[in-house]
DNA sequence: TGCCGAACCTGAAAGC
DNA sequence: TGCTTTCAGGTTCGGC
C-alpha cells in the first residue's frame, strides 16, 4: 500500500526518467481513473499533449508533475478564466496530479511490453536516448487516480523541496496538506499544536492529512509501537516528550522504509521499475498478529501483538508495551 | 465547526 | 469445484 517512502520511491524513479521530456500522446483506457479531472477526457488529454515535464514533486502522499505549456489552455480543475482560453504569457502553471489511492502504480515503460491487466492511462514521451517511452498508471482497485490542476504560489517554502528545483508554486489540491516528517521544512510545534486542538484518539490524528501527511495505516502502528503509545490516546492528554518521541518514530521508521525501497505485502506496490520493496520484513506490529511482540519477549514480557478494528481498519498494538488509556483518559 | 462513519473499488482468500 | 462472503485501506463527503 503506497504510503510516503512508496510514493518518495516512486518519485524518484519517475524524475530520472521523465523530467525535461514532452508529452506526445496520450490515452485514457479507463475514465474513472481521472474522475477527480472535472472536465472530461478530452480536456485530460488536451492539457497533456504536447506539454513539457518540468520535474517531478510531493507533498504527503500527492504526486505532482509541474508543466510548461506550448499552447493557451485551461488548467482542468482550476475555475475558466473570463473569456475562455488565455494567452501563453498570463496561464497559471498547472501540473499532472497523481494520487495512488491503494493499488495505484505509476510505470516506464517500453512500448513493446503488452498492457498491463489494470492499465488505465498511458503517457506517450518524447524519445530520449534508451529510456523507455512510454508512462503508464495502472490501478486496481481504483481508489488513485490522475487530474490536471492548477499551481497557485506558495510562501511557505514550496512542495517540501523533494524537486530538483525549489519551486514556489504548489498543486492547488495539495495546498491543505500538512508537511511530512521527512520534510526539511516540517515544524514539530505546529504539528503539535494541531494534535493538541483535536478532540480524538492519536491514530485518526496521524491518519489526518492536516495534522501531519505521508502517514498510513501501516506506518501510524509502526510509529506509535516504537513510541509505546495506544492508538486510542486522546489528542488532547498527548504529553510534550510523548508527542517528541512519536514523530521521531515516525521519521525513523519512515526513513528505514525509504532506503529499503517500501513496503510491499504483494504485488500492488512497486516502484516505477516494477519491483517490490522489502521493507515489510522489518515491520514490528503491523500484520503480526498472535506473535509476540518483538520488544516485550526480549526482556522476558508475554506481549503477544493483537489485532483489533478502529476506523474500518486493523489495528495492531501491543497490550502489554501499549496499554489501552482507562476510561478514555490517562 | 469539527468529528466520524459510509462509500468508493476489485481481487485474493476463506468459508461453505 | 464453484459460489458467496470477507477483507484490505486513502480520500471525500454528508450527517450529526
């Protein structure tokens, strides 16, 4: 499941290989796969062809490719400018959005290789020396998808600075997202301040893309099993030094994922290449459950990791090493 | 205003 | 063997 070292991983292999190139063609095999792009396949395509990918940046889990582009157009979910189509000189910026939902997959390929099952956009790119010529987003189970939207200025230091150029313009659709705990520019005072004024348990927090983006269901119980802290902890009794010890956990095992290439439970995560990557074999709670907890059983505990439902999805905690607050309070 | 649950979606695995 | 049910989870949206 992409989370934020799957979508960084992809990042990078995507801006090796399409940066600077031009979109000749594009084909859109499934319309649901651009549903979030409001004004129909034919302006998808009519924003793509013949732009240029300048580079390829993120924030949180959004994926966006900045575009020059070599005709008036319509950013596509930006609102019309009076008028209609304005000249060259005065187009906002717009990019490529991508979003890899559950199953997304965004990879190069060569024209040669036969459709994948669940393939539902393809980029045509300019020819450039050997690499392969063609983007493809394929997409299980539909929950990602591609849009073109506007770029509008930031001042807060752009993206996150993931680009080869800093860039002072973000997605319009990315603007809302808080910063990751890899971002250079991540403020722990605000995320904390953020966390302290919700009135809910700490892993709906972590799961909220305002409070503090990239986190998932995977890495939420991996940070908060290195932390010691119960995925049901109100917000607002969240301590200094535990709010401390969280996000560095959450950077730690974030960054361990990173340089393992991702996580990957099955063939619905891989990086623009396609291969898998083998962070899950370092996962302490997620996914391990009845098996005893890695810390609790070195130095002689019964921990035993348990899986329990919250918010439509598994949880997996310790119960010794993670106690559950009494009475909804600590 | 902000929290929370439902809905979206498909294929694999489990159960019968 | 084949059909049905359950499960996986990021984001958006409507209800409260």
């Amino acid at each position: 499941m992409p989370e934020l070292p799957e979508v960084e991983v992809v990042r990078r292999g995507l801006a090796r290989w399409v940066r600077g190139r031009t979109i000749t063609a594009v084909e859109v095999l499934d319309p649901r796969s651009i549903r979030r792009h409001a004004l129909g396949t034919e302006d998808f395509i009519g924003n793509l062809e013949n732009s240029t990918v300048l580079d390829v940046v993120r924030r949180g889990k959004f994926l966006w490719m900045p575009l020059r582009t070599e005709e008036p157009r319509s950013a596509g979910n930006a609102a019309e400018p009076p008028g209609g189509a304005v000249s060259v000189e005065t187009t906002p910026g717009v990019a490529l959005m991508a979003h890899l939902g559950m199953s997304g997959q965004l990879l190069m390929q060569d024209p040669a290789v036969p459709d994948e099952k669940h393939l539902k956009v393809r980029l045509r790119l300019s020819s450039s020396d050997g690499m392969p010529e063609e983007l493809r987003f394929v997409d299980q189970r539909i929950f990602g998808g591609l849009f073109v939207t506007s770029l509008v200025p930031t001042s807060d230091g752009g993206p996150g600075g993931q680009g080869e150029t800093p860039l002072p313009e973000i997605a319009e659709e990315a603007s809302h997202i808080a910063r990751d705990p890899l971002d250079a520019h991540f403020s722990f005072d605000e995320f904390y301040r953020k966390v302290k004024a919700r009135k809910t348990g700490l892993k709906r927090a972590l799961l909220d893309q305002g409070v503090i983006s990239g986190i998932g269901n995977i890495y939420a119980d991996e940070a908060l099993w290195r932390a010691r802290l119960h995925y049901a902890k109100p917000t607002d009794t969240l301590k200094r030094a535990d709010a401390v010890r969280l996000v560095d956990a959450a950077k730690e095992v974030m960054s361990d994922a990173l340089a393992a290439g991702g996580t990957s439970f099955d063939s619905l995560y891989v990086n623009v290449n396609g291969a898998s990557g083998y962070f899950a074999r370092s996962l302490d709670a997620y996914g391990r459950e009845g098996e005893p907890c890695m810390r609790c059983s070195a130095v002689g505990l019964p921990g035993v990791i348990k899986r329990e439902q919250f918010m439509n999805r598994s949880s997996y905690t310790c119960p010794i090493c993670q106690p559950k607050p009494r009475n909804g309070r600590w």
